[in-house]
C-alpha cells in the first residue's frame, strides 16, 4: 500500500506554506516598521532596483529559513501539518539534507516554471517525488507524528498577522478596496 500524500494534498500543503510564512514575513516588517519607523516597505512604485532585489531576496530567504527550520525541528511544515503529511527522509534527518530540499524547493517554488515540471513529474510517478524529493532522499507521506492543531495553530496566526498588515497598511499599499460600500456607514468610520 502505498502512504505517499498525493499531490493535490502536497500542492494545498505549499499554498498554507507560503500563506504561513508571508504572513510571518510581514509580521516581521510590521515590528522592524514600527522600531524604526521607517516607510521601507510601503513605496513599492518608487523603489530603486536594489532596493526591490533586497526584498525579494527577503522574501525568498524568509521562506528558505522556515522551511529548513520547520522540518528539521518537526520533519513537517505547518502547510503540511494542516494536511496531516510529513517528510519522511531515508538518509536521516540531517540539517544538510535540509538544506538541500529547502534550496531546491524554493529556487522551484518561485521560479515557477521549474515547480510546474517538478509537480507535474510527480503526479505521474508512483512515488509521488518531486525534484527536491529525489534530491534529499524524501518523500511525503500521509501521516503525521506531530498534533495537527500544531499546524493548524501556526497557519492561523501567519493568516491573522497577514491580514491585519492588509487591513491596516493597505491605503499605503495602494489598495483601496470597498466591500459591498461599508466603508460609508458611520459605524466603519473609526478616524
């Protein structure tokens, strides 16, 4: 019997994951903004090409970090923890083999056309193995020795922390959003 996650629950999995940890991500903006009280991070329109590198650099090494530390600590990720999965290493869980799966996962992840043919490689093999599978000696099972709420907690608090940067920073952002016109009632008018 094969107890490898199935790619559909794999992709769902990357998607909380990078829920997650952009959330943590702006969390963590949202703290170094307010101690510095610097406006870095909300003219976006007017940043030089360096300073855009920076923060996608910030962006991919955020991810990077909590996908190594994740699974070494917990041999899951908080997207996979929600889908009750876990990685399952054959040469051992060692910070290199980490290392190595995290890299190539995140070079396929938001390089994106690499990711495609890693996925789509995956569905249609047995094993259910990705590029970054073959490459640490992983795979992806469907059980987990971690408490799901675990996963579950971690998700939300990256959700709440995402949307309250959104609802509170999001005139800076340039997003004006209305839903259903609420913001002309009175009681929407917290100013």
């Amino acid at each position: 019997m094969n107890t490898n996650a199935t790619m559909g629950t794999r992709l769902i999995a990357v998607f909380l994951d990078l829920i997650t940890f952009f959330g943590f991500l702006v969390g963590l903006n949202m703290l170094m903004f307010t101690a510095t009280e610097s406006s870095f991070l909300f003219h976006i329109d007017t940043m030089s090409l360096e300073s855009r590198l920076i923060l996608i650099g910030e962006i991919l090494g955020a991810f990077f970090i909590c996908d190594v530390l994740c699974t070494r600590l917990m041999a899951t990720t908080p997207g996979k923890l929600c889908m009750n999965c876990d990685v399952d290493f054959h040469s051992g869980n060692t910070f290199l083999h980490n290392i190595i799966r995290s890299f190539i996962k995140t070079l396929c992840l938001f390089t994106i056309l690499p990711a495609i043919f890693s996925y789509v490689h995956a569905t249609g093999n047995y094993d259910s193995k990705t590029f970054h599978d073959y490459a640490a000696k992983t795979n992806v099972t469907n059980t987990t020795r971690t408490p799901r709420f675990i996963g579950l907690l971690i998700f939300f608090t990256g959700l709440v922390l995402l949307v309250y940067f959104i609802v509170n920073y999001h005139s800076q952002l340039g997003l004006d959003f209305d839903i259903l016109g609420l913001k002309h009632y009175k009681i929407f008018d917290l100013g």
